[in-house]
C-alpha cells in the first residue's frame, strides 16, 4: 500500500499533458477546492478528477474486484465511492463544475481531447 499514488499518477500525468497541449493552464490539488481536485481551474469555476478504475470502483472492463481479503477491501473501495459522491455534491453546491476521467479512457486520447473542450470550452 506504500507504493500506491496518490498524486502524479501515469493517468494523471498524461490528463495533464493533454490539458497543457491544448493551452489551458490550470492548478494542482488546491487545497481550498472541496476534494483536492487533480486539476483546477479557478477563473472558469471547473475542476477535472482522474479516477482510477480500481480505487473508484469504475465497474468496466479493466476494473476487477479483489479476490482476497475481502474484509479489508470492500469497506476501503466503498468509503472511496461515498466519498466522491460527497465531494462532487459540496463542488456543486459551491458552484464549481466537475469532470471525472477515467483511467480506462485514456485508451483513446482523442475521445478525452474532445470531452476536456466541450467541459472547458463551456
């Protein structure tokens, strides 16, 4: 559990590169944002998430759900889900708009070019 990131994940870090290519400039987990969001963008009021499909119990293909320790596992993986539902329910609230991305779209980039526009392009 040491090893696992909470930040500068590969998916994040390509959501980034993605965001920064197309020239929007943006913010890193600001603290005063309800969530930590992974990318913030203050003047426009939008944050974007980059969920992991494991940890956020995303449900496709590439999420598989652990075998062992199931006691350990399943709280863990839904106080994960309680938890976002929470966050983007207090984003809303403050007039923040959110999107999540998840690690399993960035399979195709140009799909996830496109809903970063339209989400920011707003």
């Amino acid at each position: 559990m040491s090893r696992v990131r909470s930040a500068d994940t590969k998916p994040e870090l390509e959501v980034r590169r993605i965001v920064h290519g197309m020239g929007y400039r943006y913010r890193l987990r600001s603290a005063d944002v309800p969530g930590h969001p992974d990318l913030v963008f203050r003047r426009r009021k939008k944050v974007i998430f980059v969920h992991g499909c494991f940890w956020h119990q995303h449900g496709c293909k590439q999420y598989q759900m652990p075998k062992s320790r199931l006691k350990f596992w399943l709280p863990k993986l839904e106080k994960n889900v309680a938890r976002d539902k929470k966050v983007l329910k207090e984003l809303r609230a403050s007039g923040w708009k959110a999107l999540i991305i998840w690690e399993c779209q960035l399979k195709s980039k140009p799909r996830v070019k496109n809903r970063i526009s339209r989400f920011l392009g707003e």
